[in-house]
C-alpha cells in the first residue's frame, strides 16, 4: 500500500545498533533529506514540479504525487508533517511530530541480513485551494496542504521466533567466533614456541 501512495523510490541511512530481544540488529532510516527541498537537497530537484504552491521549490517535507495519480491534488508526507517546513506544518492545529512513532524504519539482522523489526508510515495529504464555487472554501486566503489519514505499518519478530533465532543463527556465530579466536590463541602460541626452541637450537650449534 505504501509503494501504490509513494510513487517513487525511496532510500534508507544507517543509524545505529539495536539489540532486539537480544539479537544485535542494524537500524536504517528514512532520513529527513528523502522529503528535503532541492535547495537543502539538489537529488530532490526532479520533484519539485509547481513552484507557486512549494513556494519556489523551498518548501519541505512533503512530495507533490499529482501526476502519479491522474491530476489529482495529492500530496504524501511523513505522519503530522514531521520534518515538513513551518509553511506547511504551522497551518495545521493538533500535530505532534514525533520520531519514534512517525518515522519509517529497518531493522535488519548483519550476518544473515533478514529485516526482524520493522515501520513504514506515511500521510496522505490533499491540496485544498479557494474556490468561489464551493462556499466552504471562499473565506480561504491561500493554498493549505491538509492532513486526509496516515498509515502505519509495523512488524516486529515474535519472542518464540527470536528464541529460536538466537540458538540456531546468533548462539553459532558467537560459538564461531569464539572457536576462530581460540584457533588463532594456538596458532600465536605454537608460533612463539617453535621460534623459542628454533633460537634455542641455533644457539646450541652456534656453541
């Protein structure tokens, strides 16, 4: 569903480990430039497609989709606007931005690379301009982008699934890894002792 509203690729950025349910995980974001303006972000240019209502292509946080859904006045944003610039966000009253309940995130296990938790969230916003013809919209002064729903999408890995993650992928590696550093222990010592006792010999018959 998420894919059909946003008509366009969308990246992640790497932020920080996370250990869920005692699996060490990768956490990847959508970051704040993806919504970015061309003037913050030049990549971002292509979206910018009407300059009176993105205000010369400075507003931010929100994607003109029009043309991906047969003119009509859509626009997609992060949930309450959230990294949307304060044309767009301060027109509208009840918005509450916050990152860890409106932002999108992967959260993918390194060694196998499977997403174990994850959240995609988006808004779905309309264009609402005056119109003499609709009476509710003539007292209006200008063009508002307003809020129409959000969609939030989660999944996380259930605590029997982790258990069993951990024994059969996590519990390996560790144990791996662990026989690879007692591997290289031997090696180091039996090196040192063959060079003590190479020593040793050389200066025996040296003598």
């Amino acid at each position: 569903l998420l894919r059909k509203w946003e008509s366009r690729s969308i990246y992640a950025v790497f932020e920080s480990d996370v250990n869920l349910k005692g699996i060490p995980v990768y956490r990847f974001v959508l970051p704040s430039k993806a919504f970015a303006s061309p003037v913050q972000n030049p990549d971002n240019h292509c979206f910018c497609t009407e300059k009176i209502i993105s205000k010369n292509c400075t507003s931010y946080g929100v994607l003109d989709i029009s043309k991906c859904k047969e003119g009509k006045p859509v626009y997609i944003s992060l949930p309450h606007f959230l990294y949307a610039s304060p044309d767009v966000s301060e027109t509208i009253d009840g918005l509450n931005p916050n990152e860890e309940e409106h932002r999108t995130y992967l959260d993918i296990e390194p060694i196998t690379g499977f997403t174990l938790q994850f959240a995609k969230r988006l808004q779905v916003n309309l264009l609402v301009k005056p119109s003499n013809k609709i009476q509710v919209l003539k007292r209006l002064k200008r063009n508002y982008i307003v809020p129409i729903l959000w969609l939030n999408e989660t999944g996380t890995i259930g605590d029997e699934k982790a258990k069993m993650f951990r024994s059969q992928v996590t519990g390996k590696i560790n144990l791996l890894g662990l026989i690879e550093m007692i591997l290289l222990s031997v090696g180091v010592v039996m090196f040192v002792a063959f060079m003590i006792s190479y020593c040793a010999c050389r200066s025996k018959t040296i003598k």
